[in-house]
C-alpha cells in the first residue's frame, strides 16, 4: 500500500497520522475511503473554478465510483489535472492518480465496497448540490441548520461510513451498533465544525461564508461542543464494546486534536491551531492511554469540563 500511504501523507497531516494503528483490512479501507472523499473535497474547494464545472466533476466522480470504468478514469484524471482544479501539489497529484485509486477501491471486499460506494456518492452529489448555489463566487451558508445540512454532507456522512467499515465483520461490536450508529453523524460533524471555525477568514477570502451572519458565534461553539460529547460518547461505546486498539486510536486522536483546536480558537481567534509539536504530544497521549488501560472517553470528558 506503498502508493496510498504517499498520497494520504501529501494529503491530510491528521489521517495520516491517525489511520496507520488501524487493523488490516479496514486500514487499507479507510485510506482508500479518505482519498476518494478528498478528490471529492477538491472539487468542492476549487473556488477559483466556475460552479458548473465544478458540478460537472462532482457528478462525474461519483459517476466513476458508481461503475468501474478504467477508460472514463483515466480521461477524466487527464481532463481534471490539466485544467488546474487543485489548488496544492499534494491534491493535483492525487487527481492524477485517480484510476489507481479507483483500482484499489474497487478490489475491497464487497461489504466495505458497498458502504464507500454510498456514502462517496451521497457526499459528492451533496457537495454538487451546495456548489450549486454560488452566486458570485461565493457560497453563503444562511442559519445554523444549513451549517449543520452542509457539515453532514461533507463530515457526518465520513462518520456514517466509518463505521459500517468498524462494524463490518466484526460481530463483537454488535451489542454496540446502535449506539454507534446514532453517534457517527456527530462524530464527523464535530470535527468539521471546529475546521470551520479556525479557517473562517480564509475560507471567506476564497469565497465560501460557512459561518451564517446572523448566528452568533457562540451558537456555533456550542454545538461544536454538542457534537464533540456525542463523539466521546461513540468512543465510549467503543470501549463498551472491546473494539480492537487501533480503531480506539483512529477514533479518539481527532477528537482531542477538535477539543485542543476549540480551546485555542475560542482563545485567540480564527487561524488558530494546534501546532505539529502538540499534534504528537496528543497522539502519545493517547497510546499512553492505551498503554495503561485509561478510559478514552473519560480523557475526553475531562478535556469537555475543562475547556
């Protein structure tokens, strides 16, 4: 998995980093997961494209995951990477690399297959859906239930996804699916909202408004911290359910990577982040954690009454 593991380094600091503890198969599946939300996502962002076009990728793309159709892949791959959708070096590789993608998605199982395959889909047409009300150059996001519709597309449906792939032959974790499954939308979200926060300024220099101006920010903070409790809870009942080591670490990394972000943010502003330096001091924590047999929803809930 040599050349998914580069593109998922080039593509996100936080997966990458957190995805390698997975157990086999579901490592191997949720990077090929995340590459394929992240050519959709680069779609999404590329503002300085016109929306129809942008549209027209979102629908294609999904197209592709749809039906495994190499030659459509590779003209399309060719078609995307002239035209300059990506804006970084990491996501235009990865647009020239989207038959090899599509190769290994499309070698999973068919259980984990079919879970991607939906919820790629739903998220692109979804993402087509809001880039189609741009007006202007920019996308306006109106109330607080609009952010919570646009965080689901893009985030709440990765949550969903994950764990059908957690609870994909995996019976242990049976007793716990519900659970899980009532959080997993949260879970995504959260994460999303607290990157929305810290990339206000920059987003809205690029167009896209995902803050609507009549919610106060406090609104906003405090259901980034709804979500992020119902994210400690799916953790809990991970532990509930003995889930194997590396998906506890997968699944609680972010997590306290949102609250550590959230708590900086509320302090000092968009723009603000946690540094590469604490990015690894959270992640030895929490194998530490692991290591001593420390509750990780109790770390998190801890990291909830402090911040």
């Amino acid at each position: 998995m040599g050349d998914l593991l580069d593109l998922l380094e080039k593509t996100s600091r936080t997966f990458a980093l957190s995805i390698p503890p997975l157990p086999e198969p579901t490592r191997r599946e949720v990077t090929v997961a995340y590459l394929l939300f992240r050519i959709a996502d680069t779609f999404e962002d590329a503002s300085h494209a016109l929306p129809e076009a942008r549209i027209r990728a979102l629908r294609d793309f999904g197209g592709l995951v749809a039906a495994s159709r190499l030659d459509e892949a590779v003209r399309l791959s060719r078609e995307w990477t002239e035209a300059g959708v990506a804006a970084n070096p990491g996501d235009r590789e990865l647009l020239a690399e989207v038959p090899f993608v599509l190769d290994a998605f499309y070698a999973l199982s068919p259980g984990a297959v079919e879970a991607i395959r939906r919820h790629v889909i739903r998220s692109a047409d979804g993402m087509a859906d809001f880039v189609a009300r741009t007006r202007d150059g920019r996308l306006t996001l109106l109330d607080l239930d609009d952010l919570k519709a646009y965080c689901h597309v893009v985030a709440g449906l990765v949550g969903e996804m994950l764990t059908e792939l957690f609870l994909l032959d995996r019976p242990g974790l049976a007793a716990e699916a519900g659970a899980l499954l009532a959080r997993a939308g949260a879970f995504g979200e959260a994460l999303q909202l607290v990157n929305i926060l810290k990339d206000a300024a920059s987003d809205a220099a690029e167009g896209r408004t995902y803050l609507p101006a009549a919610v106060p920010p406090r609104e906003v903070f405090a259901l980034a911290r709804r979500d992020l409790v119902a994210a400690g809870e799916y953790i809990g009942a991970l532990e509930r359910a003995c889930a194997p080591r590396g998906i506890l670490e997968f699944s609680a990394l972010p997590v306290e990577l949102a609250w550590a972000s959230l708590e900086k943010i509320e302090k000092n502003g968009p723009g603000s982040k946690v540094t590469r330096p604490e990015v690894y001091v959270l992640a030895r924590r929490v194998r530490h954690a692991l290591d001593t047999g420390e509750s990780l929803a109790q770390r998190l809930s801890n990291a909830r009454d402090g911040a």
